[in-house]
C-alpha cells in the first residue's frame, strides 16, 4: 500500500505543470540619476537605483529592459502601466497601485508591500522571490507562468483570476480566496497557509497530503457534510 501510494503520488507530479520561466537578461544598461517620470511615458534600457518616485502619476508608462533597484513606489499610479523584460529589486510600497497592469518576463526580488492594487492585471512569466506582502490584489487577473517563492503574505486574492501554472513554494500565507477562479496547474504544495475561501473554485489546485487534512473540515462545511 505504501509502495502504491508514493507511485501515486509521483505520478501526480509528473502531471502538475510547472511555470515556464526564463531568466532575464539586461546588459548596457544606461544610469538614470535624476530621471524624469510623467504618465504614458516609455523607459527602455535604464537603470534606476534608490529613486523615490512616490505620489507621481506614472498611468500608462512602459518599463522595457529596466532594472529598478530598491526603488520606492508608494501611492505611485501605475494604473495600465507595463513592464517587460524587468529586474525589481526590494521595490517598496507600503501602497501599490497598479491596477490592470501587464508584467511579462520580470523578476522582483524581496518586495516590500503593504496593500498591492494588482487587480485586472496580466502576469506572463513573472518570479517573486523572498519579500513581506500585507495585501495583494489580483482579482480578475490573468497569470500564467507565475513562481512565487519564500514569501510571506498576509492575505492573497486570487478572486476571479484565470490561473494557468502558478507555483507558490515554501510561502507563508494568511489567507488565499480563489473564489470564482479558474486554475490550471496552481501548486500549493510546501507552502502553509490558513485558510481558503472560494472552495468551489478550487479545481485546479495541487495540495499534498498535509494541506489536504487542513482542508477537510473546511471541504466538509462546504459541501454540507457533518463529521460526528
């Protein structure tokens, strides 16, 4: 029996999909010391490194082969902004607004944000490795491609979303709602978490066998099921 079930189980693993990512590259990069930011702006090539840029209104710019070190972005309007082939490193926002934004080909390492306005975004190939999030909003987003590793997050809405290979490995997570989501290939296995609301749309997650007894009594409620 025992033989059985870790065949099972490596034969599920064979069939969880993982994100398919590719490191960025950026070379020659050109320094931005004093850069001059104004909305629907594009920025390709640059380096921006403990640049404040709070309060500005950044609506609709275009980041492309930038990197942003420690750059601090509170109450930024990012609203419909764009980055693509970007390195981020400790970005800082205690507010983030960047609703229906598209990030593609990025990697943020050790974020620092409080409430992430990421709702109605798109995320193509995007890796989040360490960093403390409070909030993080992503309602109705499109993720594909999507490894978020070594985080803390307090609580992560997922609501609406259409997911396709999301890994989220060795995360602390308060709460995670996937209610009204469709998911593909969404790994949740070595992470911990709380709770999860939105159990009927939960098809598609990958849980091992721990996460599994953590959810029973929450399945169980769910579905109208009395354990005595």
């Amino acid at each position: 029996m025992v033989a059985a079930g870790k065949a099972a189980g490596k034969l599920l693993a064979d069939k969880v999909a993982p994100p398919r990512l590719s490191s960025v590259q950026l070379d020659e990069l050109r320094e931005e010391l004093s850069p001059v930011f104004a909305r629907g702006e594009s920025y390709d090539g640059l380096r921006f490194s403990q640049i404040a840029a709070d309060d500005l209104d950044l609506g609709g710019a275009d980041f492309i082969e930038c990197e942003l070190d420690r750059v601090s972005l509170t109450n930024t309007q990012l609203r419909g902004a764009t980055f693509r082939d970007c390195i981020l490193t400790e970005p800082f926002a205690p507010v983030l607004l960047a609703a229906r934004s598209t990030w593609r080909e990025v990697e943020i390492t050790n974020p620092r944000w409080g409430s992430a306005e990421l709702y109605e975004g798109m995320w193509q190939s995007v890796k989040i490795d360490g960093g403390k999030l409070d909030y993080v909003n992503l309602r109705g987003s499109k993720l594909a491609d999507v490894l978020i590793s070594g985080c803390i997050i307090n609580e992560l809405d997922l609501g609406g979303c259409t997911i396709n290979r999301l890994a989220l490995k060795d995360c602390r997570i308060g709460t995670i709602d996937v209610g009204g989501a469709r998911l593909k290939d969404m790994d949740l296995r070595s992470s911990d978490f709380k709770a999860v609301n939105g159990l009927g749309s939960i098809a598609g997650a990958v849980v091992d066998d721990y996460q599994l007894s953590l959810l029973s009594p929450l399945l169980a409620a769910h579905l109208g099921i009395r354990v005595v």
